[in-house]
C-alpha cells in the first residue's frame, strides 16, 4: 500500500501525532496486554493437548475436542492490532517480541495463516482418539516454533 | 527387576501424591490467568465499539466488524475450565469473581450463553453502519454488566 502524504496531510498527521500520544502509549500498552493474553489462551488449550499426547493425563476425546476447537477460536481473533509498531523488546521490557516482526511483516502474517491451518487440522482430528491426535500435535506445535523462533528472544 | 520396578513405581506413587497439591494449584493459578486473559480480549476488542459508538473514534466498518468478529471467538473459546472450584476473592486475592459464580452455576453458564448470543448479534451487524452499531451495544454492553452485577466484585 503507497500512502502519499501532501503538504496538509503531513501537518495534519503532525498535529494528530502531537496530540495522540498519551493515547498511543495507551494503545500500545493495551496491545501488548492483547496479545499476551491471546498466547497465554493458546498455552492454556495446548496444555491439555501435550498432556495426552505424551501420557501425563489421560485421553479424553470431549477435553482434546474443546481445547482444539478453543485454539482455532483464539487463533481467528483478529491478531492484526496486537502489533503496534514498535512494541518490540528494543522498546520496552515487558514483551519479547522481536523487530524482526515489522520487517518482515507478510512472513509474520504467513506464519499466523499457518498456525490457524494447524489449529484447525486438529481441531478436526482432535476427537478421534490418542494416535490421530498425536498425529497432528507435530504439526501444530511446529507452526508455534516457527514463529517463536524467528519472531520472540529465545528462551535459551 | 520386578521388585526393582514396584519399588519404584511406590516411589513415584508417593512422589505424585506428594506433588499433586502443587499441581492443582498450578491449574487453578492456570485458570485464574487464563479468564483474565479472556476478559482482557474481550475489552481489546469492546474498546473500539464503544469509542465508535461514542464518536471518540470515526466509525471504520473493517474495525468495527473485525471487533465483532473477534468478540465472537473469544465468547466461543472453552469457558469451563476457567472457573476451578474455590478459585474466588474469598480464597485467592488475584481475583474479583465472587463464590456465587459456584453457588449457581446454571445460572452463571446462561450469562455466558447470553454474552455469546450478543456478540453474534453485534456481528451481524457491526459492519453495517454507525446506528447499526450503536443498535446492538446496549445489548452486548447489558450482558457483560449481567454477569459482572452477580458474579464479580462490584468496582464501586
């Protein structure tokens, strides 16, 4: 998307700047808050998923289904104002995303697409029993990787 | 090896009874954080109805609808394992939900049930116009307020 910027509209942008700021800061604030809340539902619906798969709970085919069809919910919530520009551990020390984000935003949105095709490949295997859902967990916790990697400091 | 594996497995038995406290606690610490986080994404995405509504922001039909979108999933992530027994202001200070949300569960599940009815409503609609929009707030806002009025501790 091209944005031209006239003289007026340049001025203009410059007063809403001036007088946006403490509002900006709140937005930012705010945002941060989203979307950490968003990946601490993603956690709390994996959770159940992992457990199973590796025999720390046992299956139950109810619990896998409302956890996956959680994750699809929490993954179509629209991620797209979680990530004010700037808002990267540069910036601030309560988040560690990455600048990396902001770089390369179409690979960041790419990585979101496929978490949401993961979530919702198992949200279609996820009652079917302990294998098929074993069977998917690679794929969904992978789409979860590729973008921690890239995109959030590493835990190491 | 077969007394070697019961010695062991007494071991562990005894290890799980002796963990089994803490991890409870870690689930409904879990809970507690996991129903914040939800509420927290439901205001994300009340906050730009509201402010179009009141004309602190210009209405923007892809916002307003993508909000509306959003507030539908988060009322659609599985609820039911956020609200742990015991996990009320009555035995935790990290919370303001109240032990009448266990003294009538039907009752408190409806709410949930109304909240998701409006933000589907609210979707309907929210992509069709300011008055569209400002129609079905009342509605949306009177069900968060229902369950708030009953189930957490009054802010005044």
């Amino acid at each position: 998307m091209k944005i031209r910027l006239s003289t007026l509209a340049l001025a203009a942008a410059t007063l809403t700047l001036g007088a946006a700021l403490p509002a900006a800061a709140q937005d930012a604030d705010s945002a941060v808050e989203a979307r950490q809340s968003a990946m601490t539902l993603m956690a709390f619906n994996i959770g159940p998923l992992v457990g199973m798969a590796r025999g720390d709970i046992e299956y139950d085919a109810e619990l896998a289904q409302a956890a996956a069809d959680s994750l699809v919910h929490v993954s179509m919530i629209d991620h797209g104002r979680f990530w004010v520009e700037g808002t990267h551990i540069e910036n601030r020390d309560d988040t560690e995303a990455l600048p990396a984000i902001w770089e390369d935003p179409e690979d960041f949105a790419s990585k979101l697409a496929d978490l949401r095709d993961a979530a919702g490949a198992m949200q279609e295997v996820a009652g079917d029993g302990l294998a098929a859902l074993q069977g998917e967990l690679r794929n969904l916790g992978g789409s979860c990787g590729a973008c921690h990697d890239n995109y959030r400091v590493s835990d190491d």
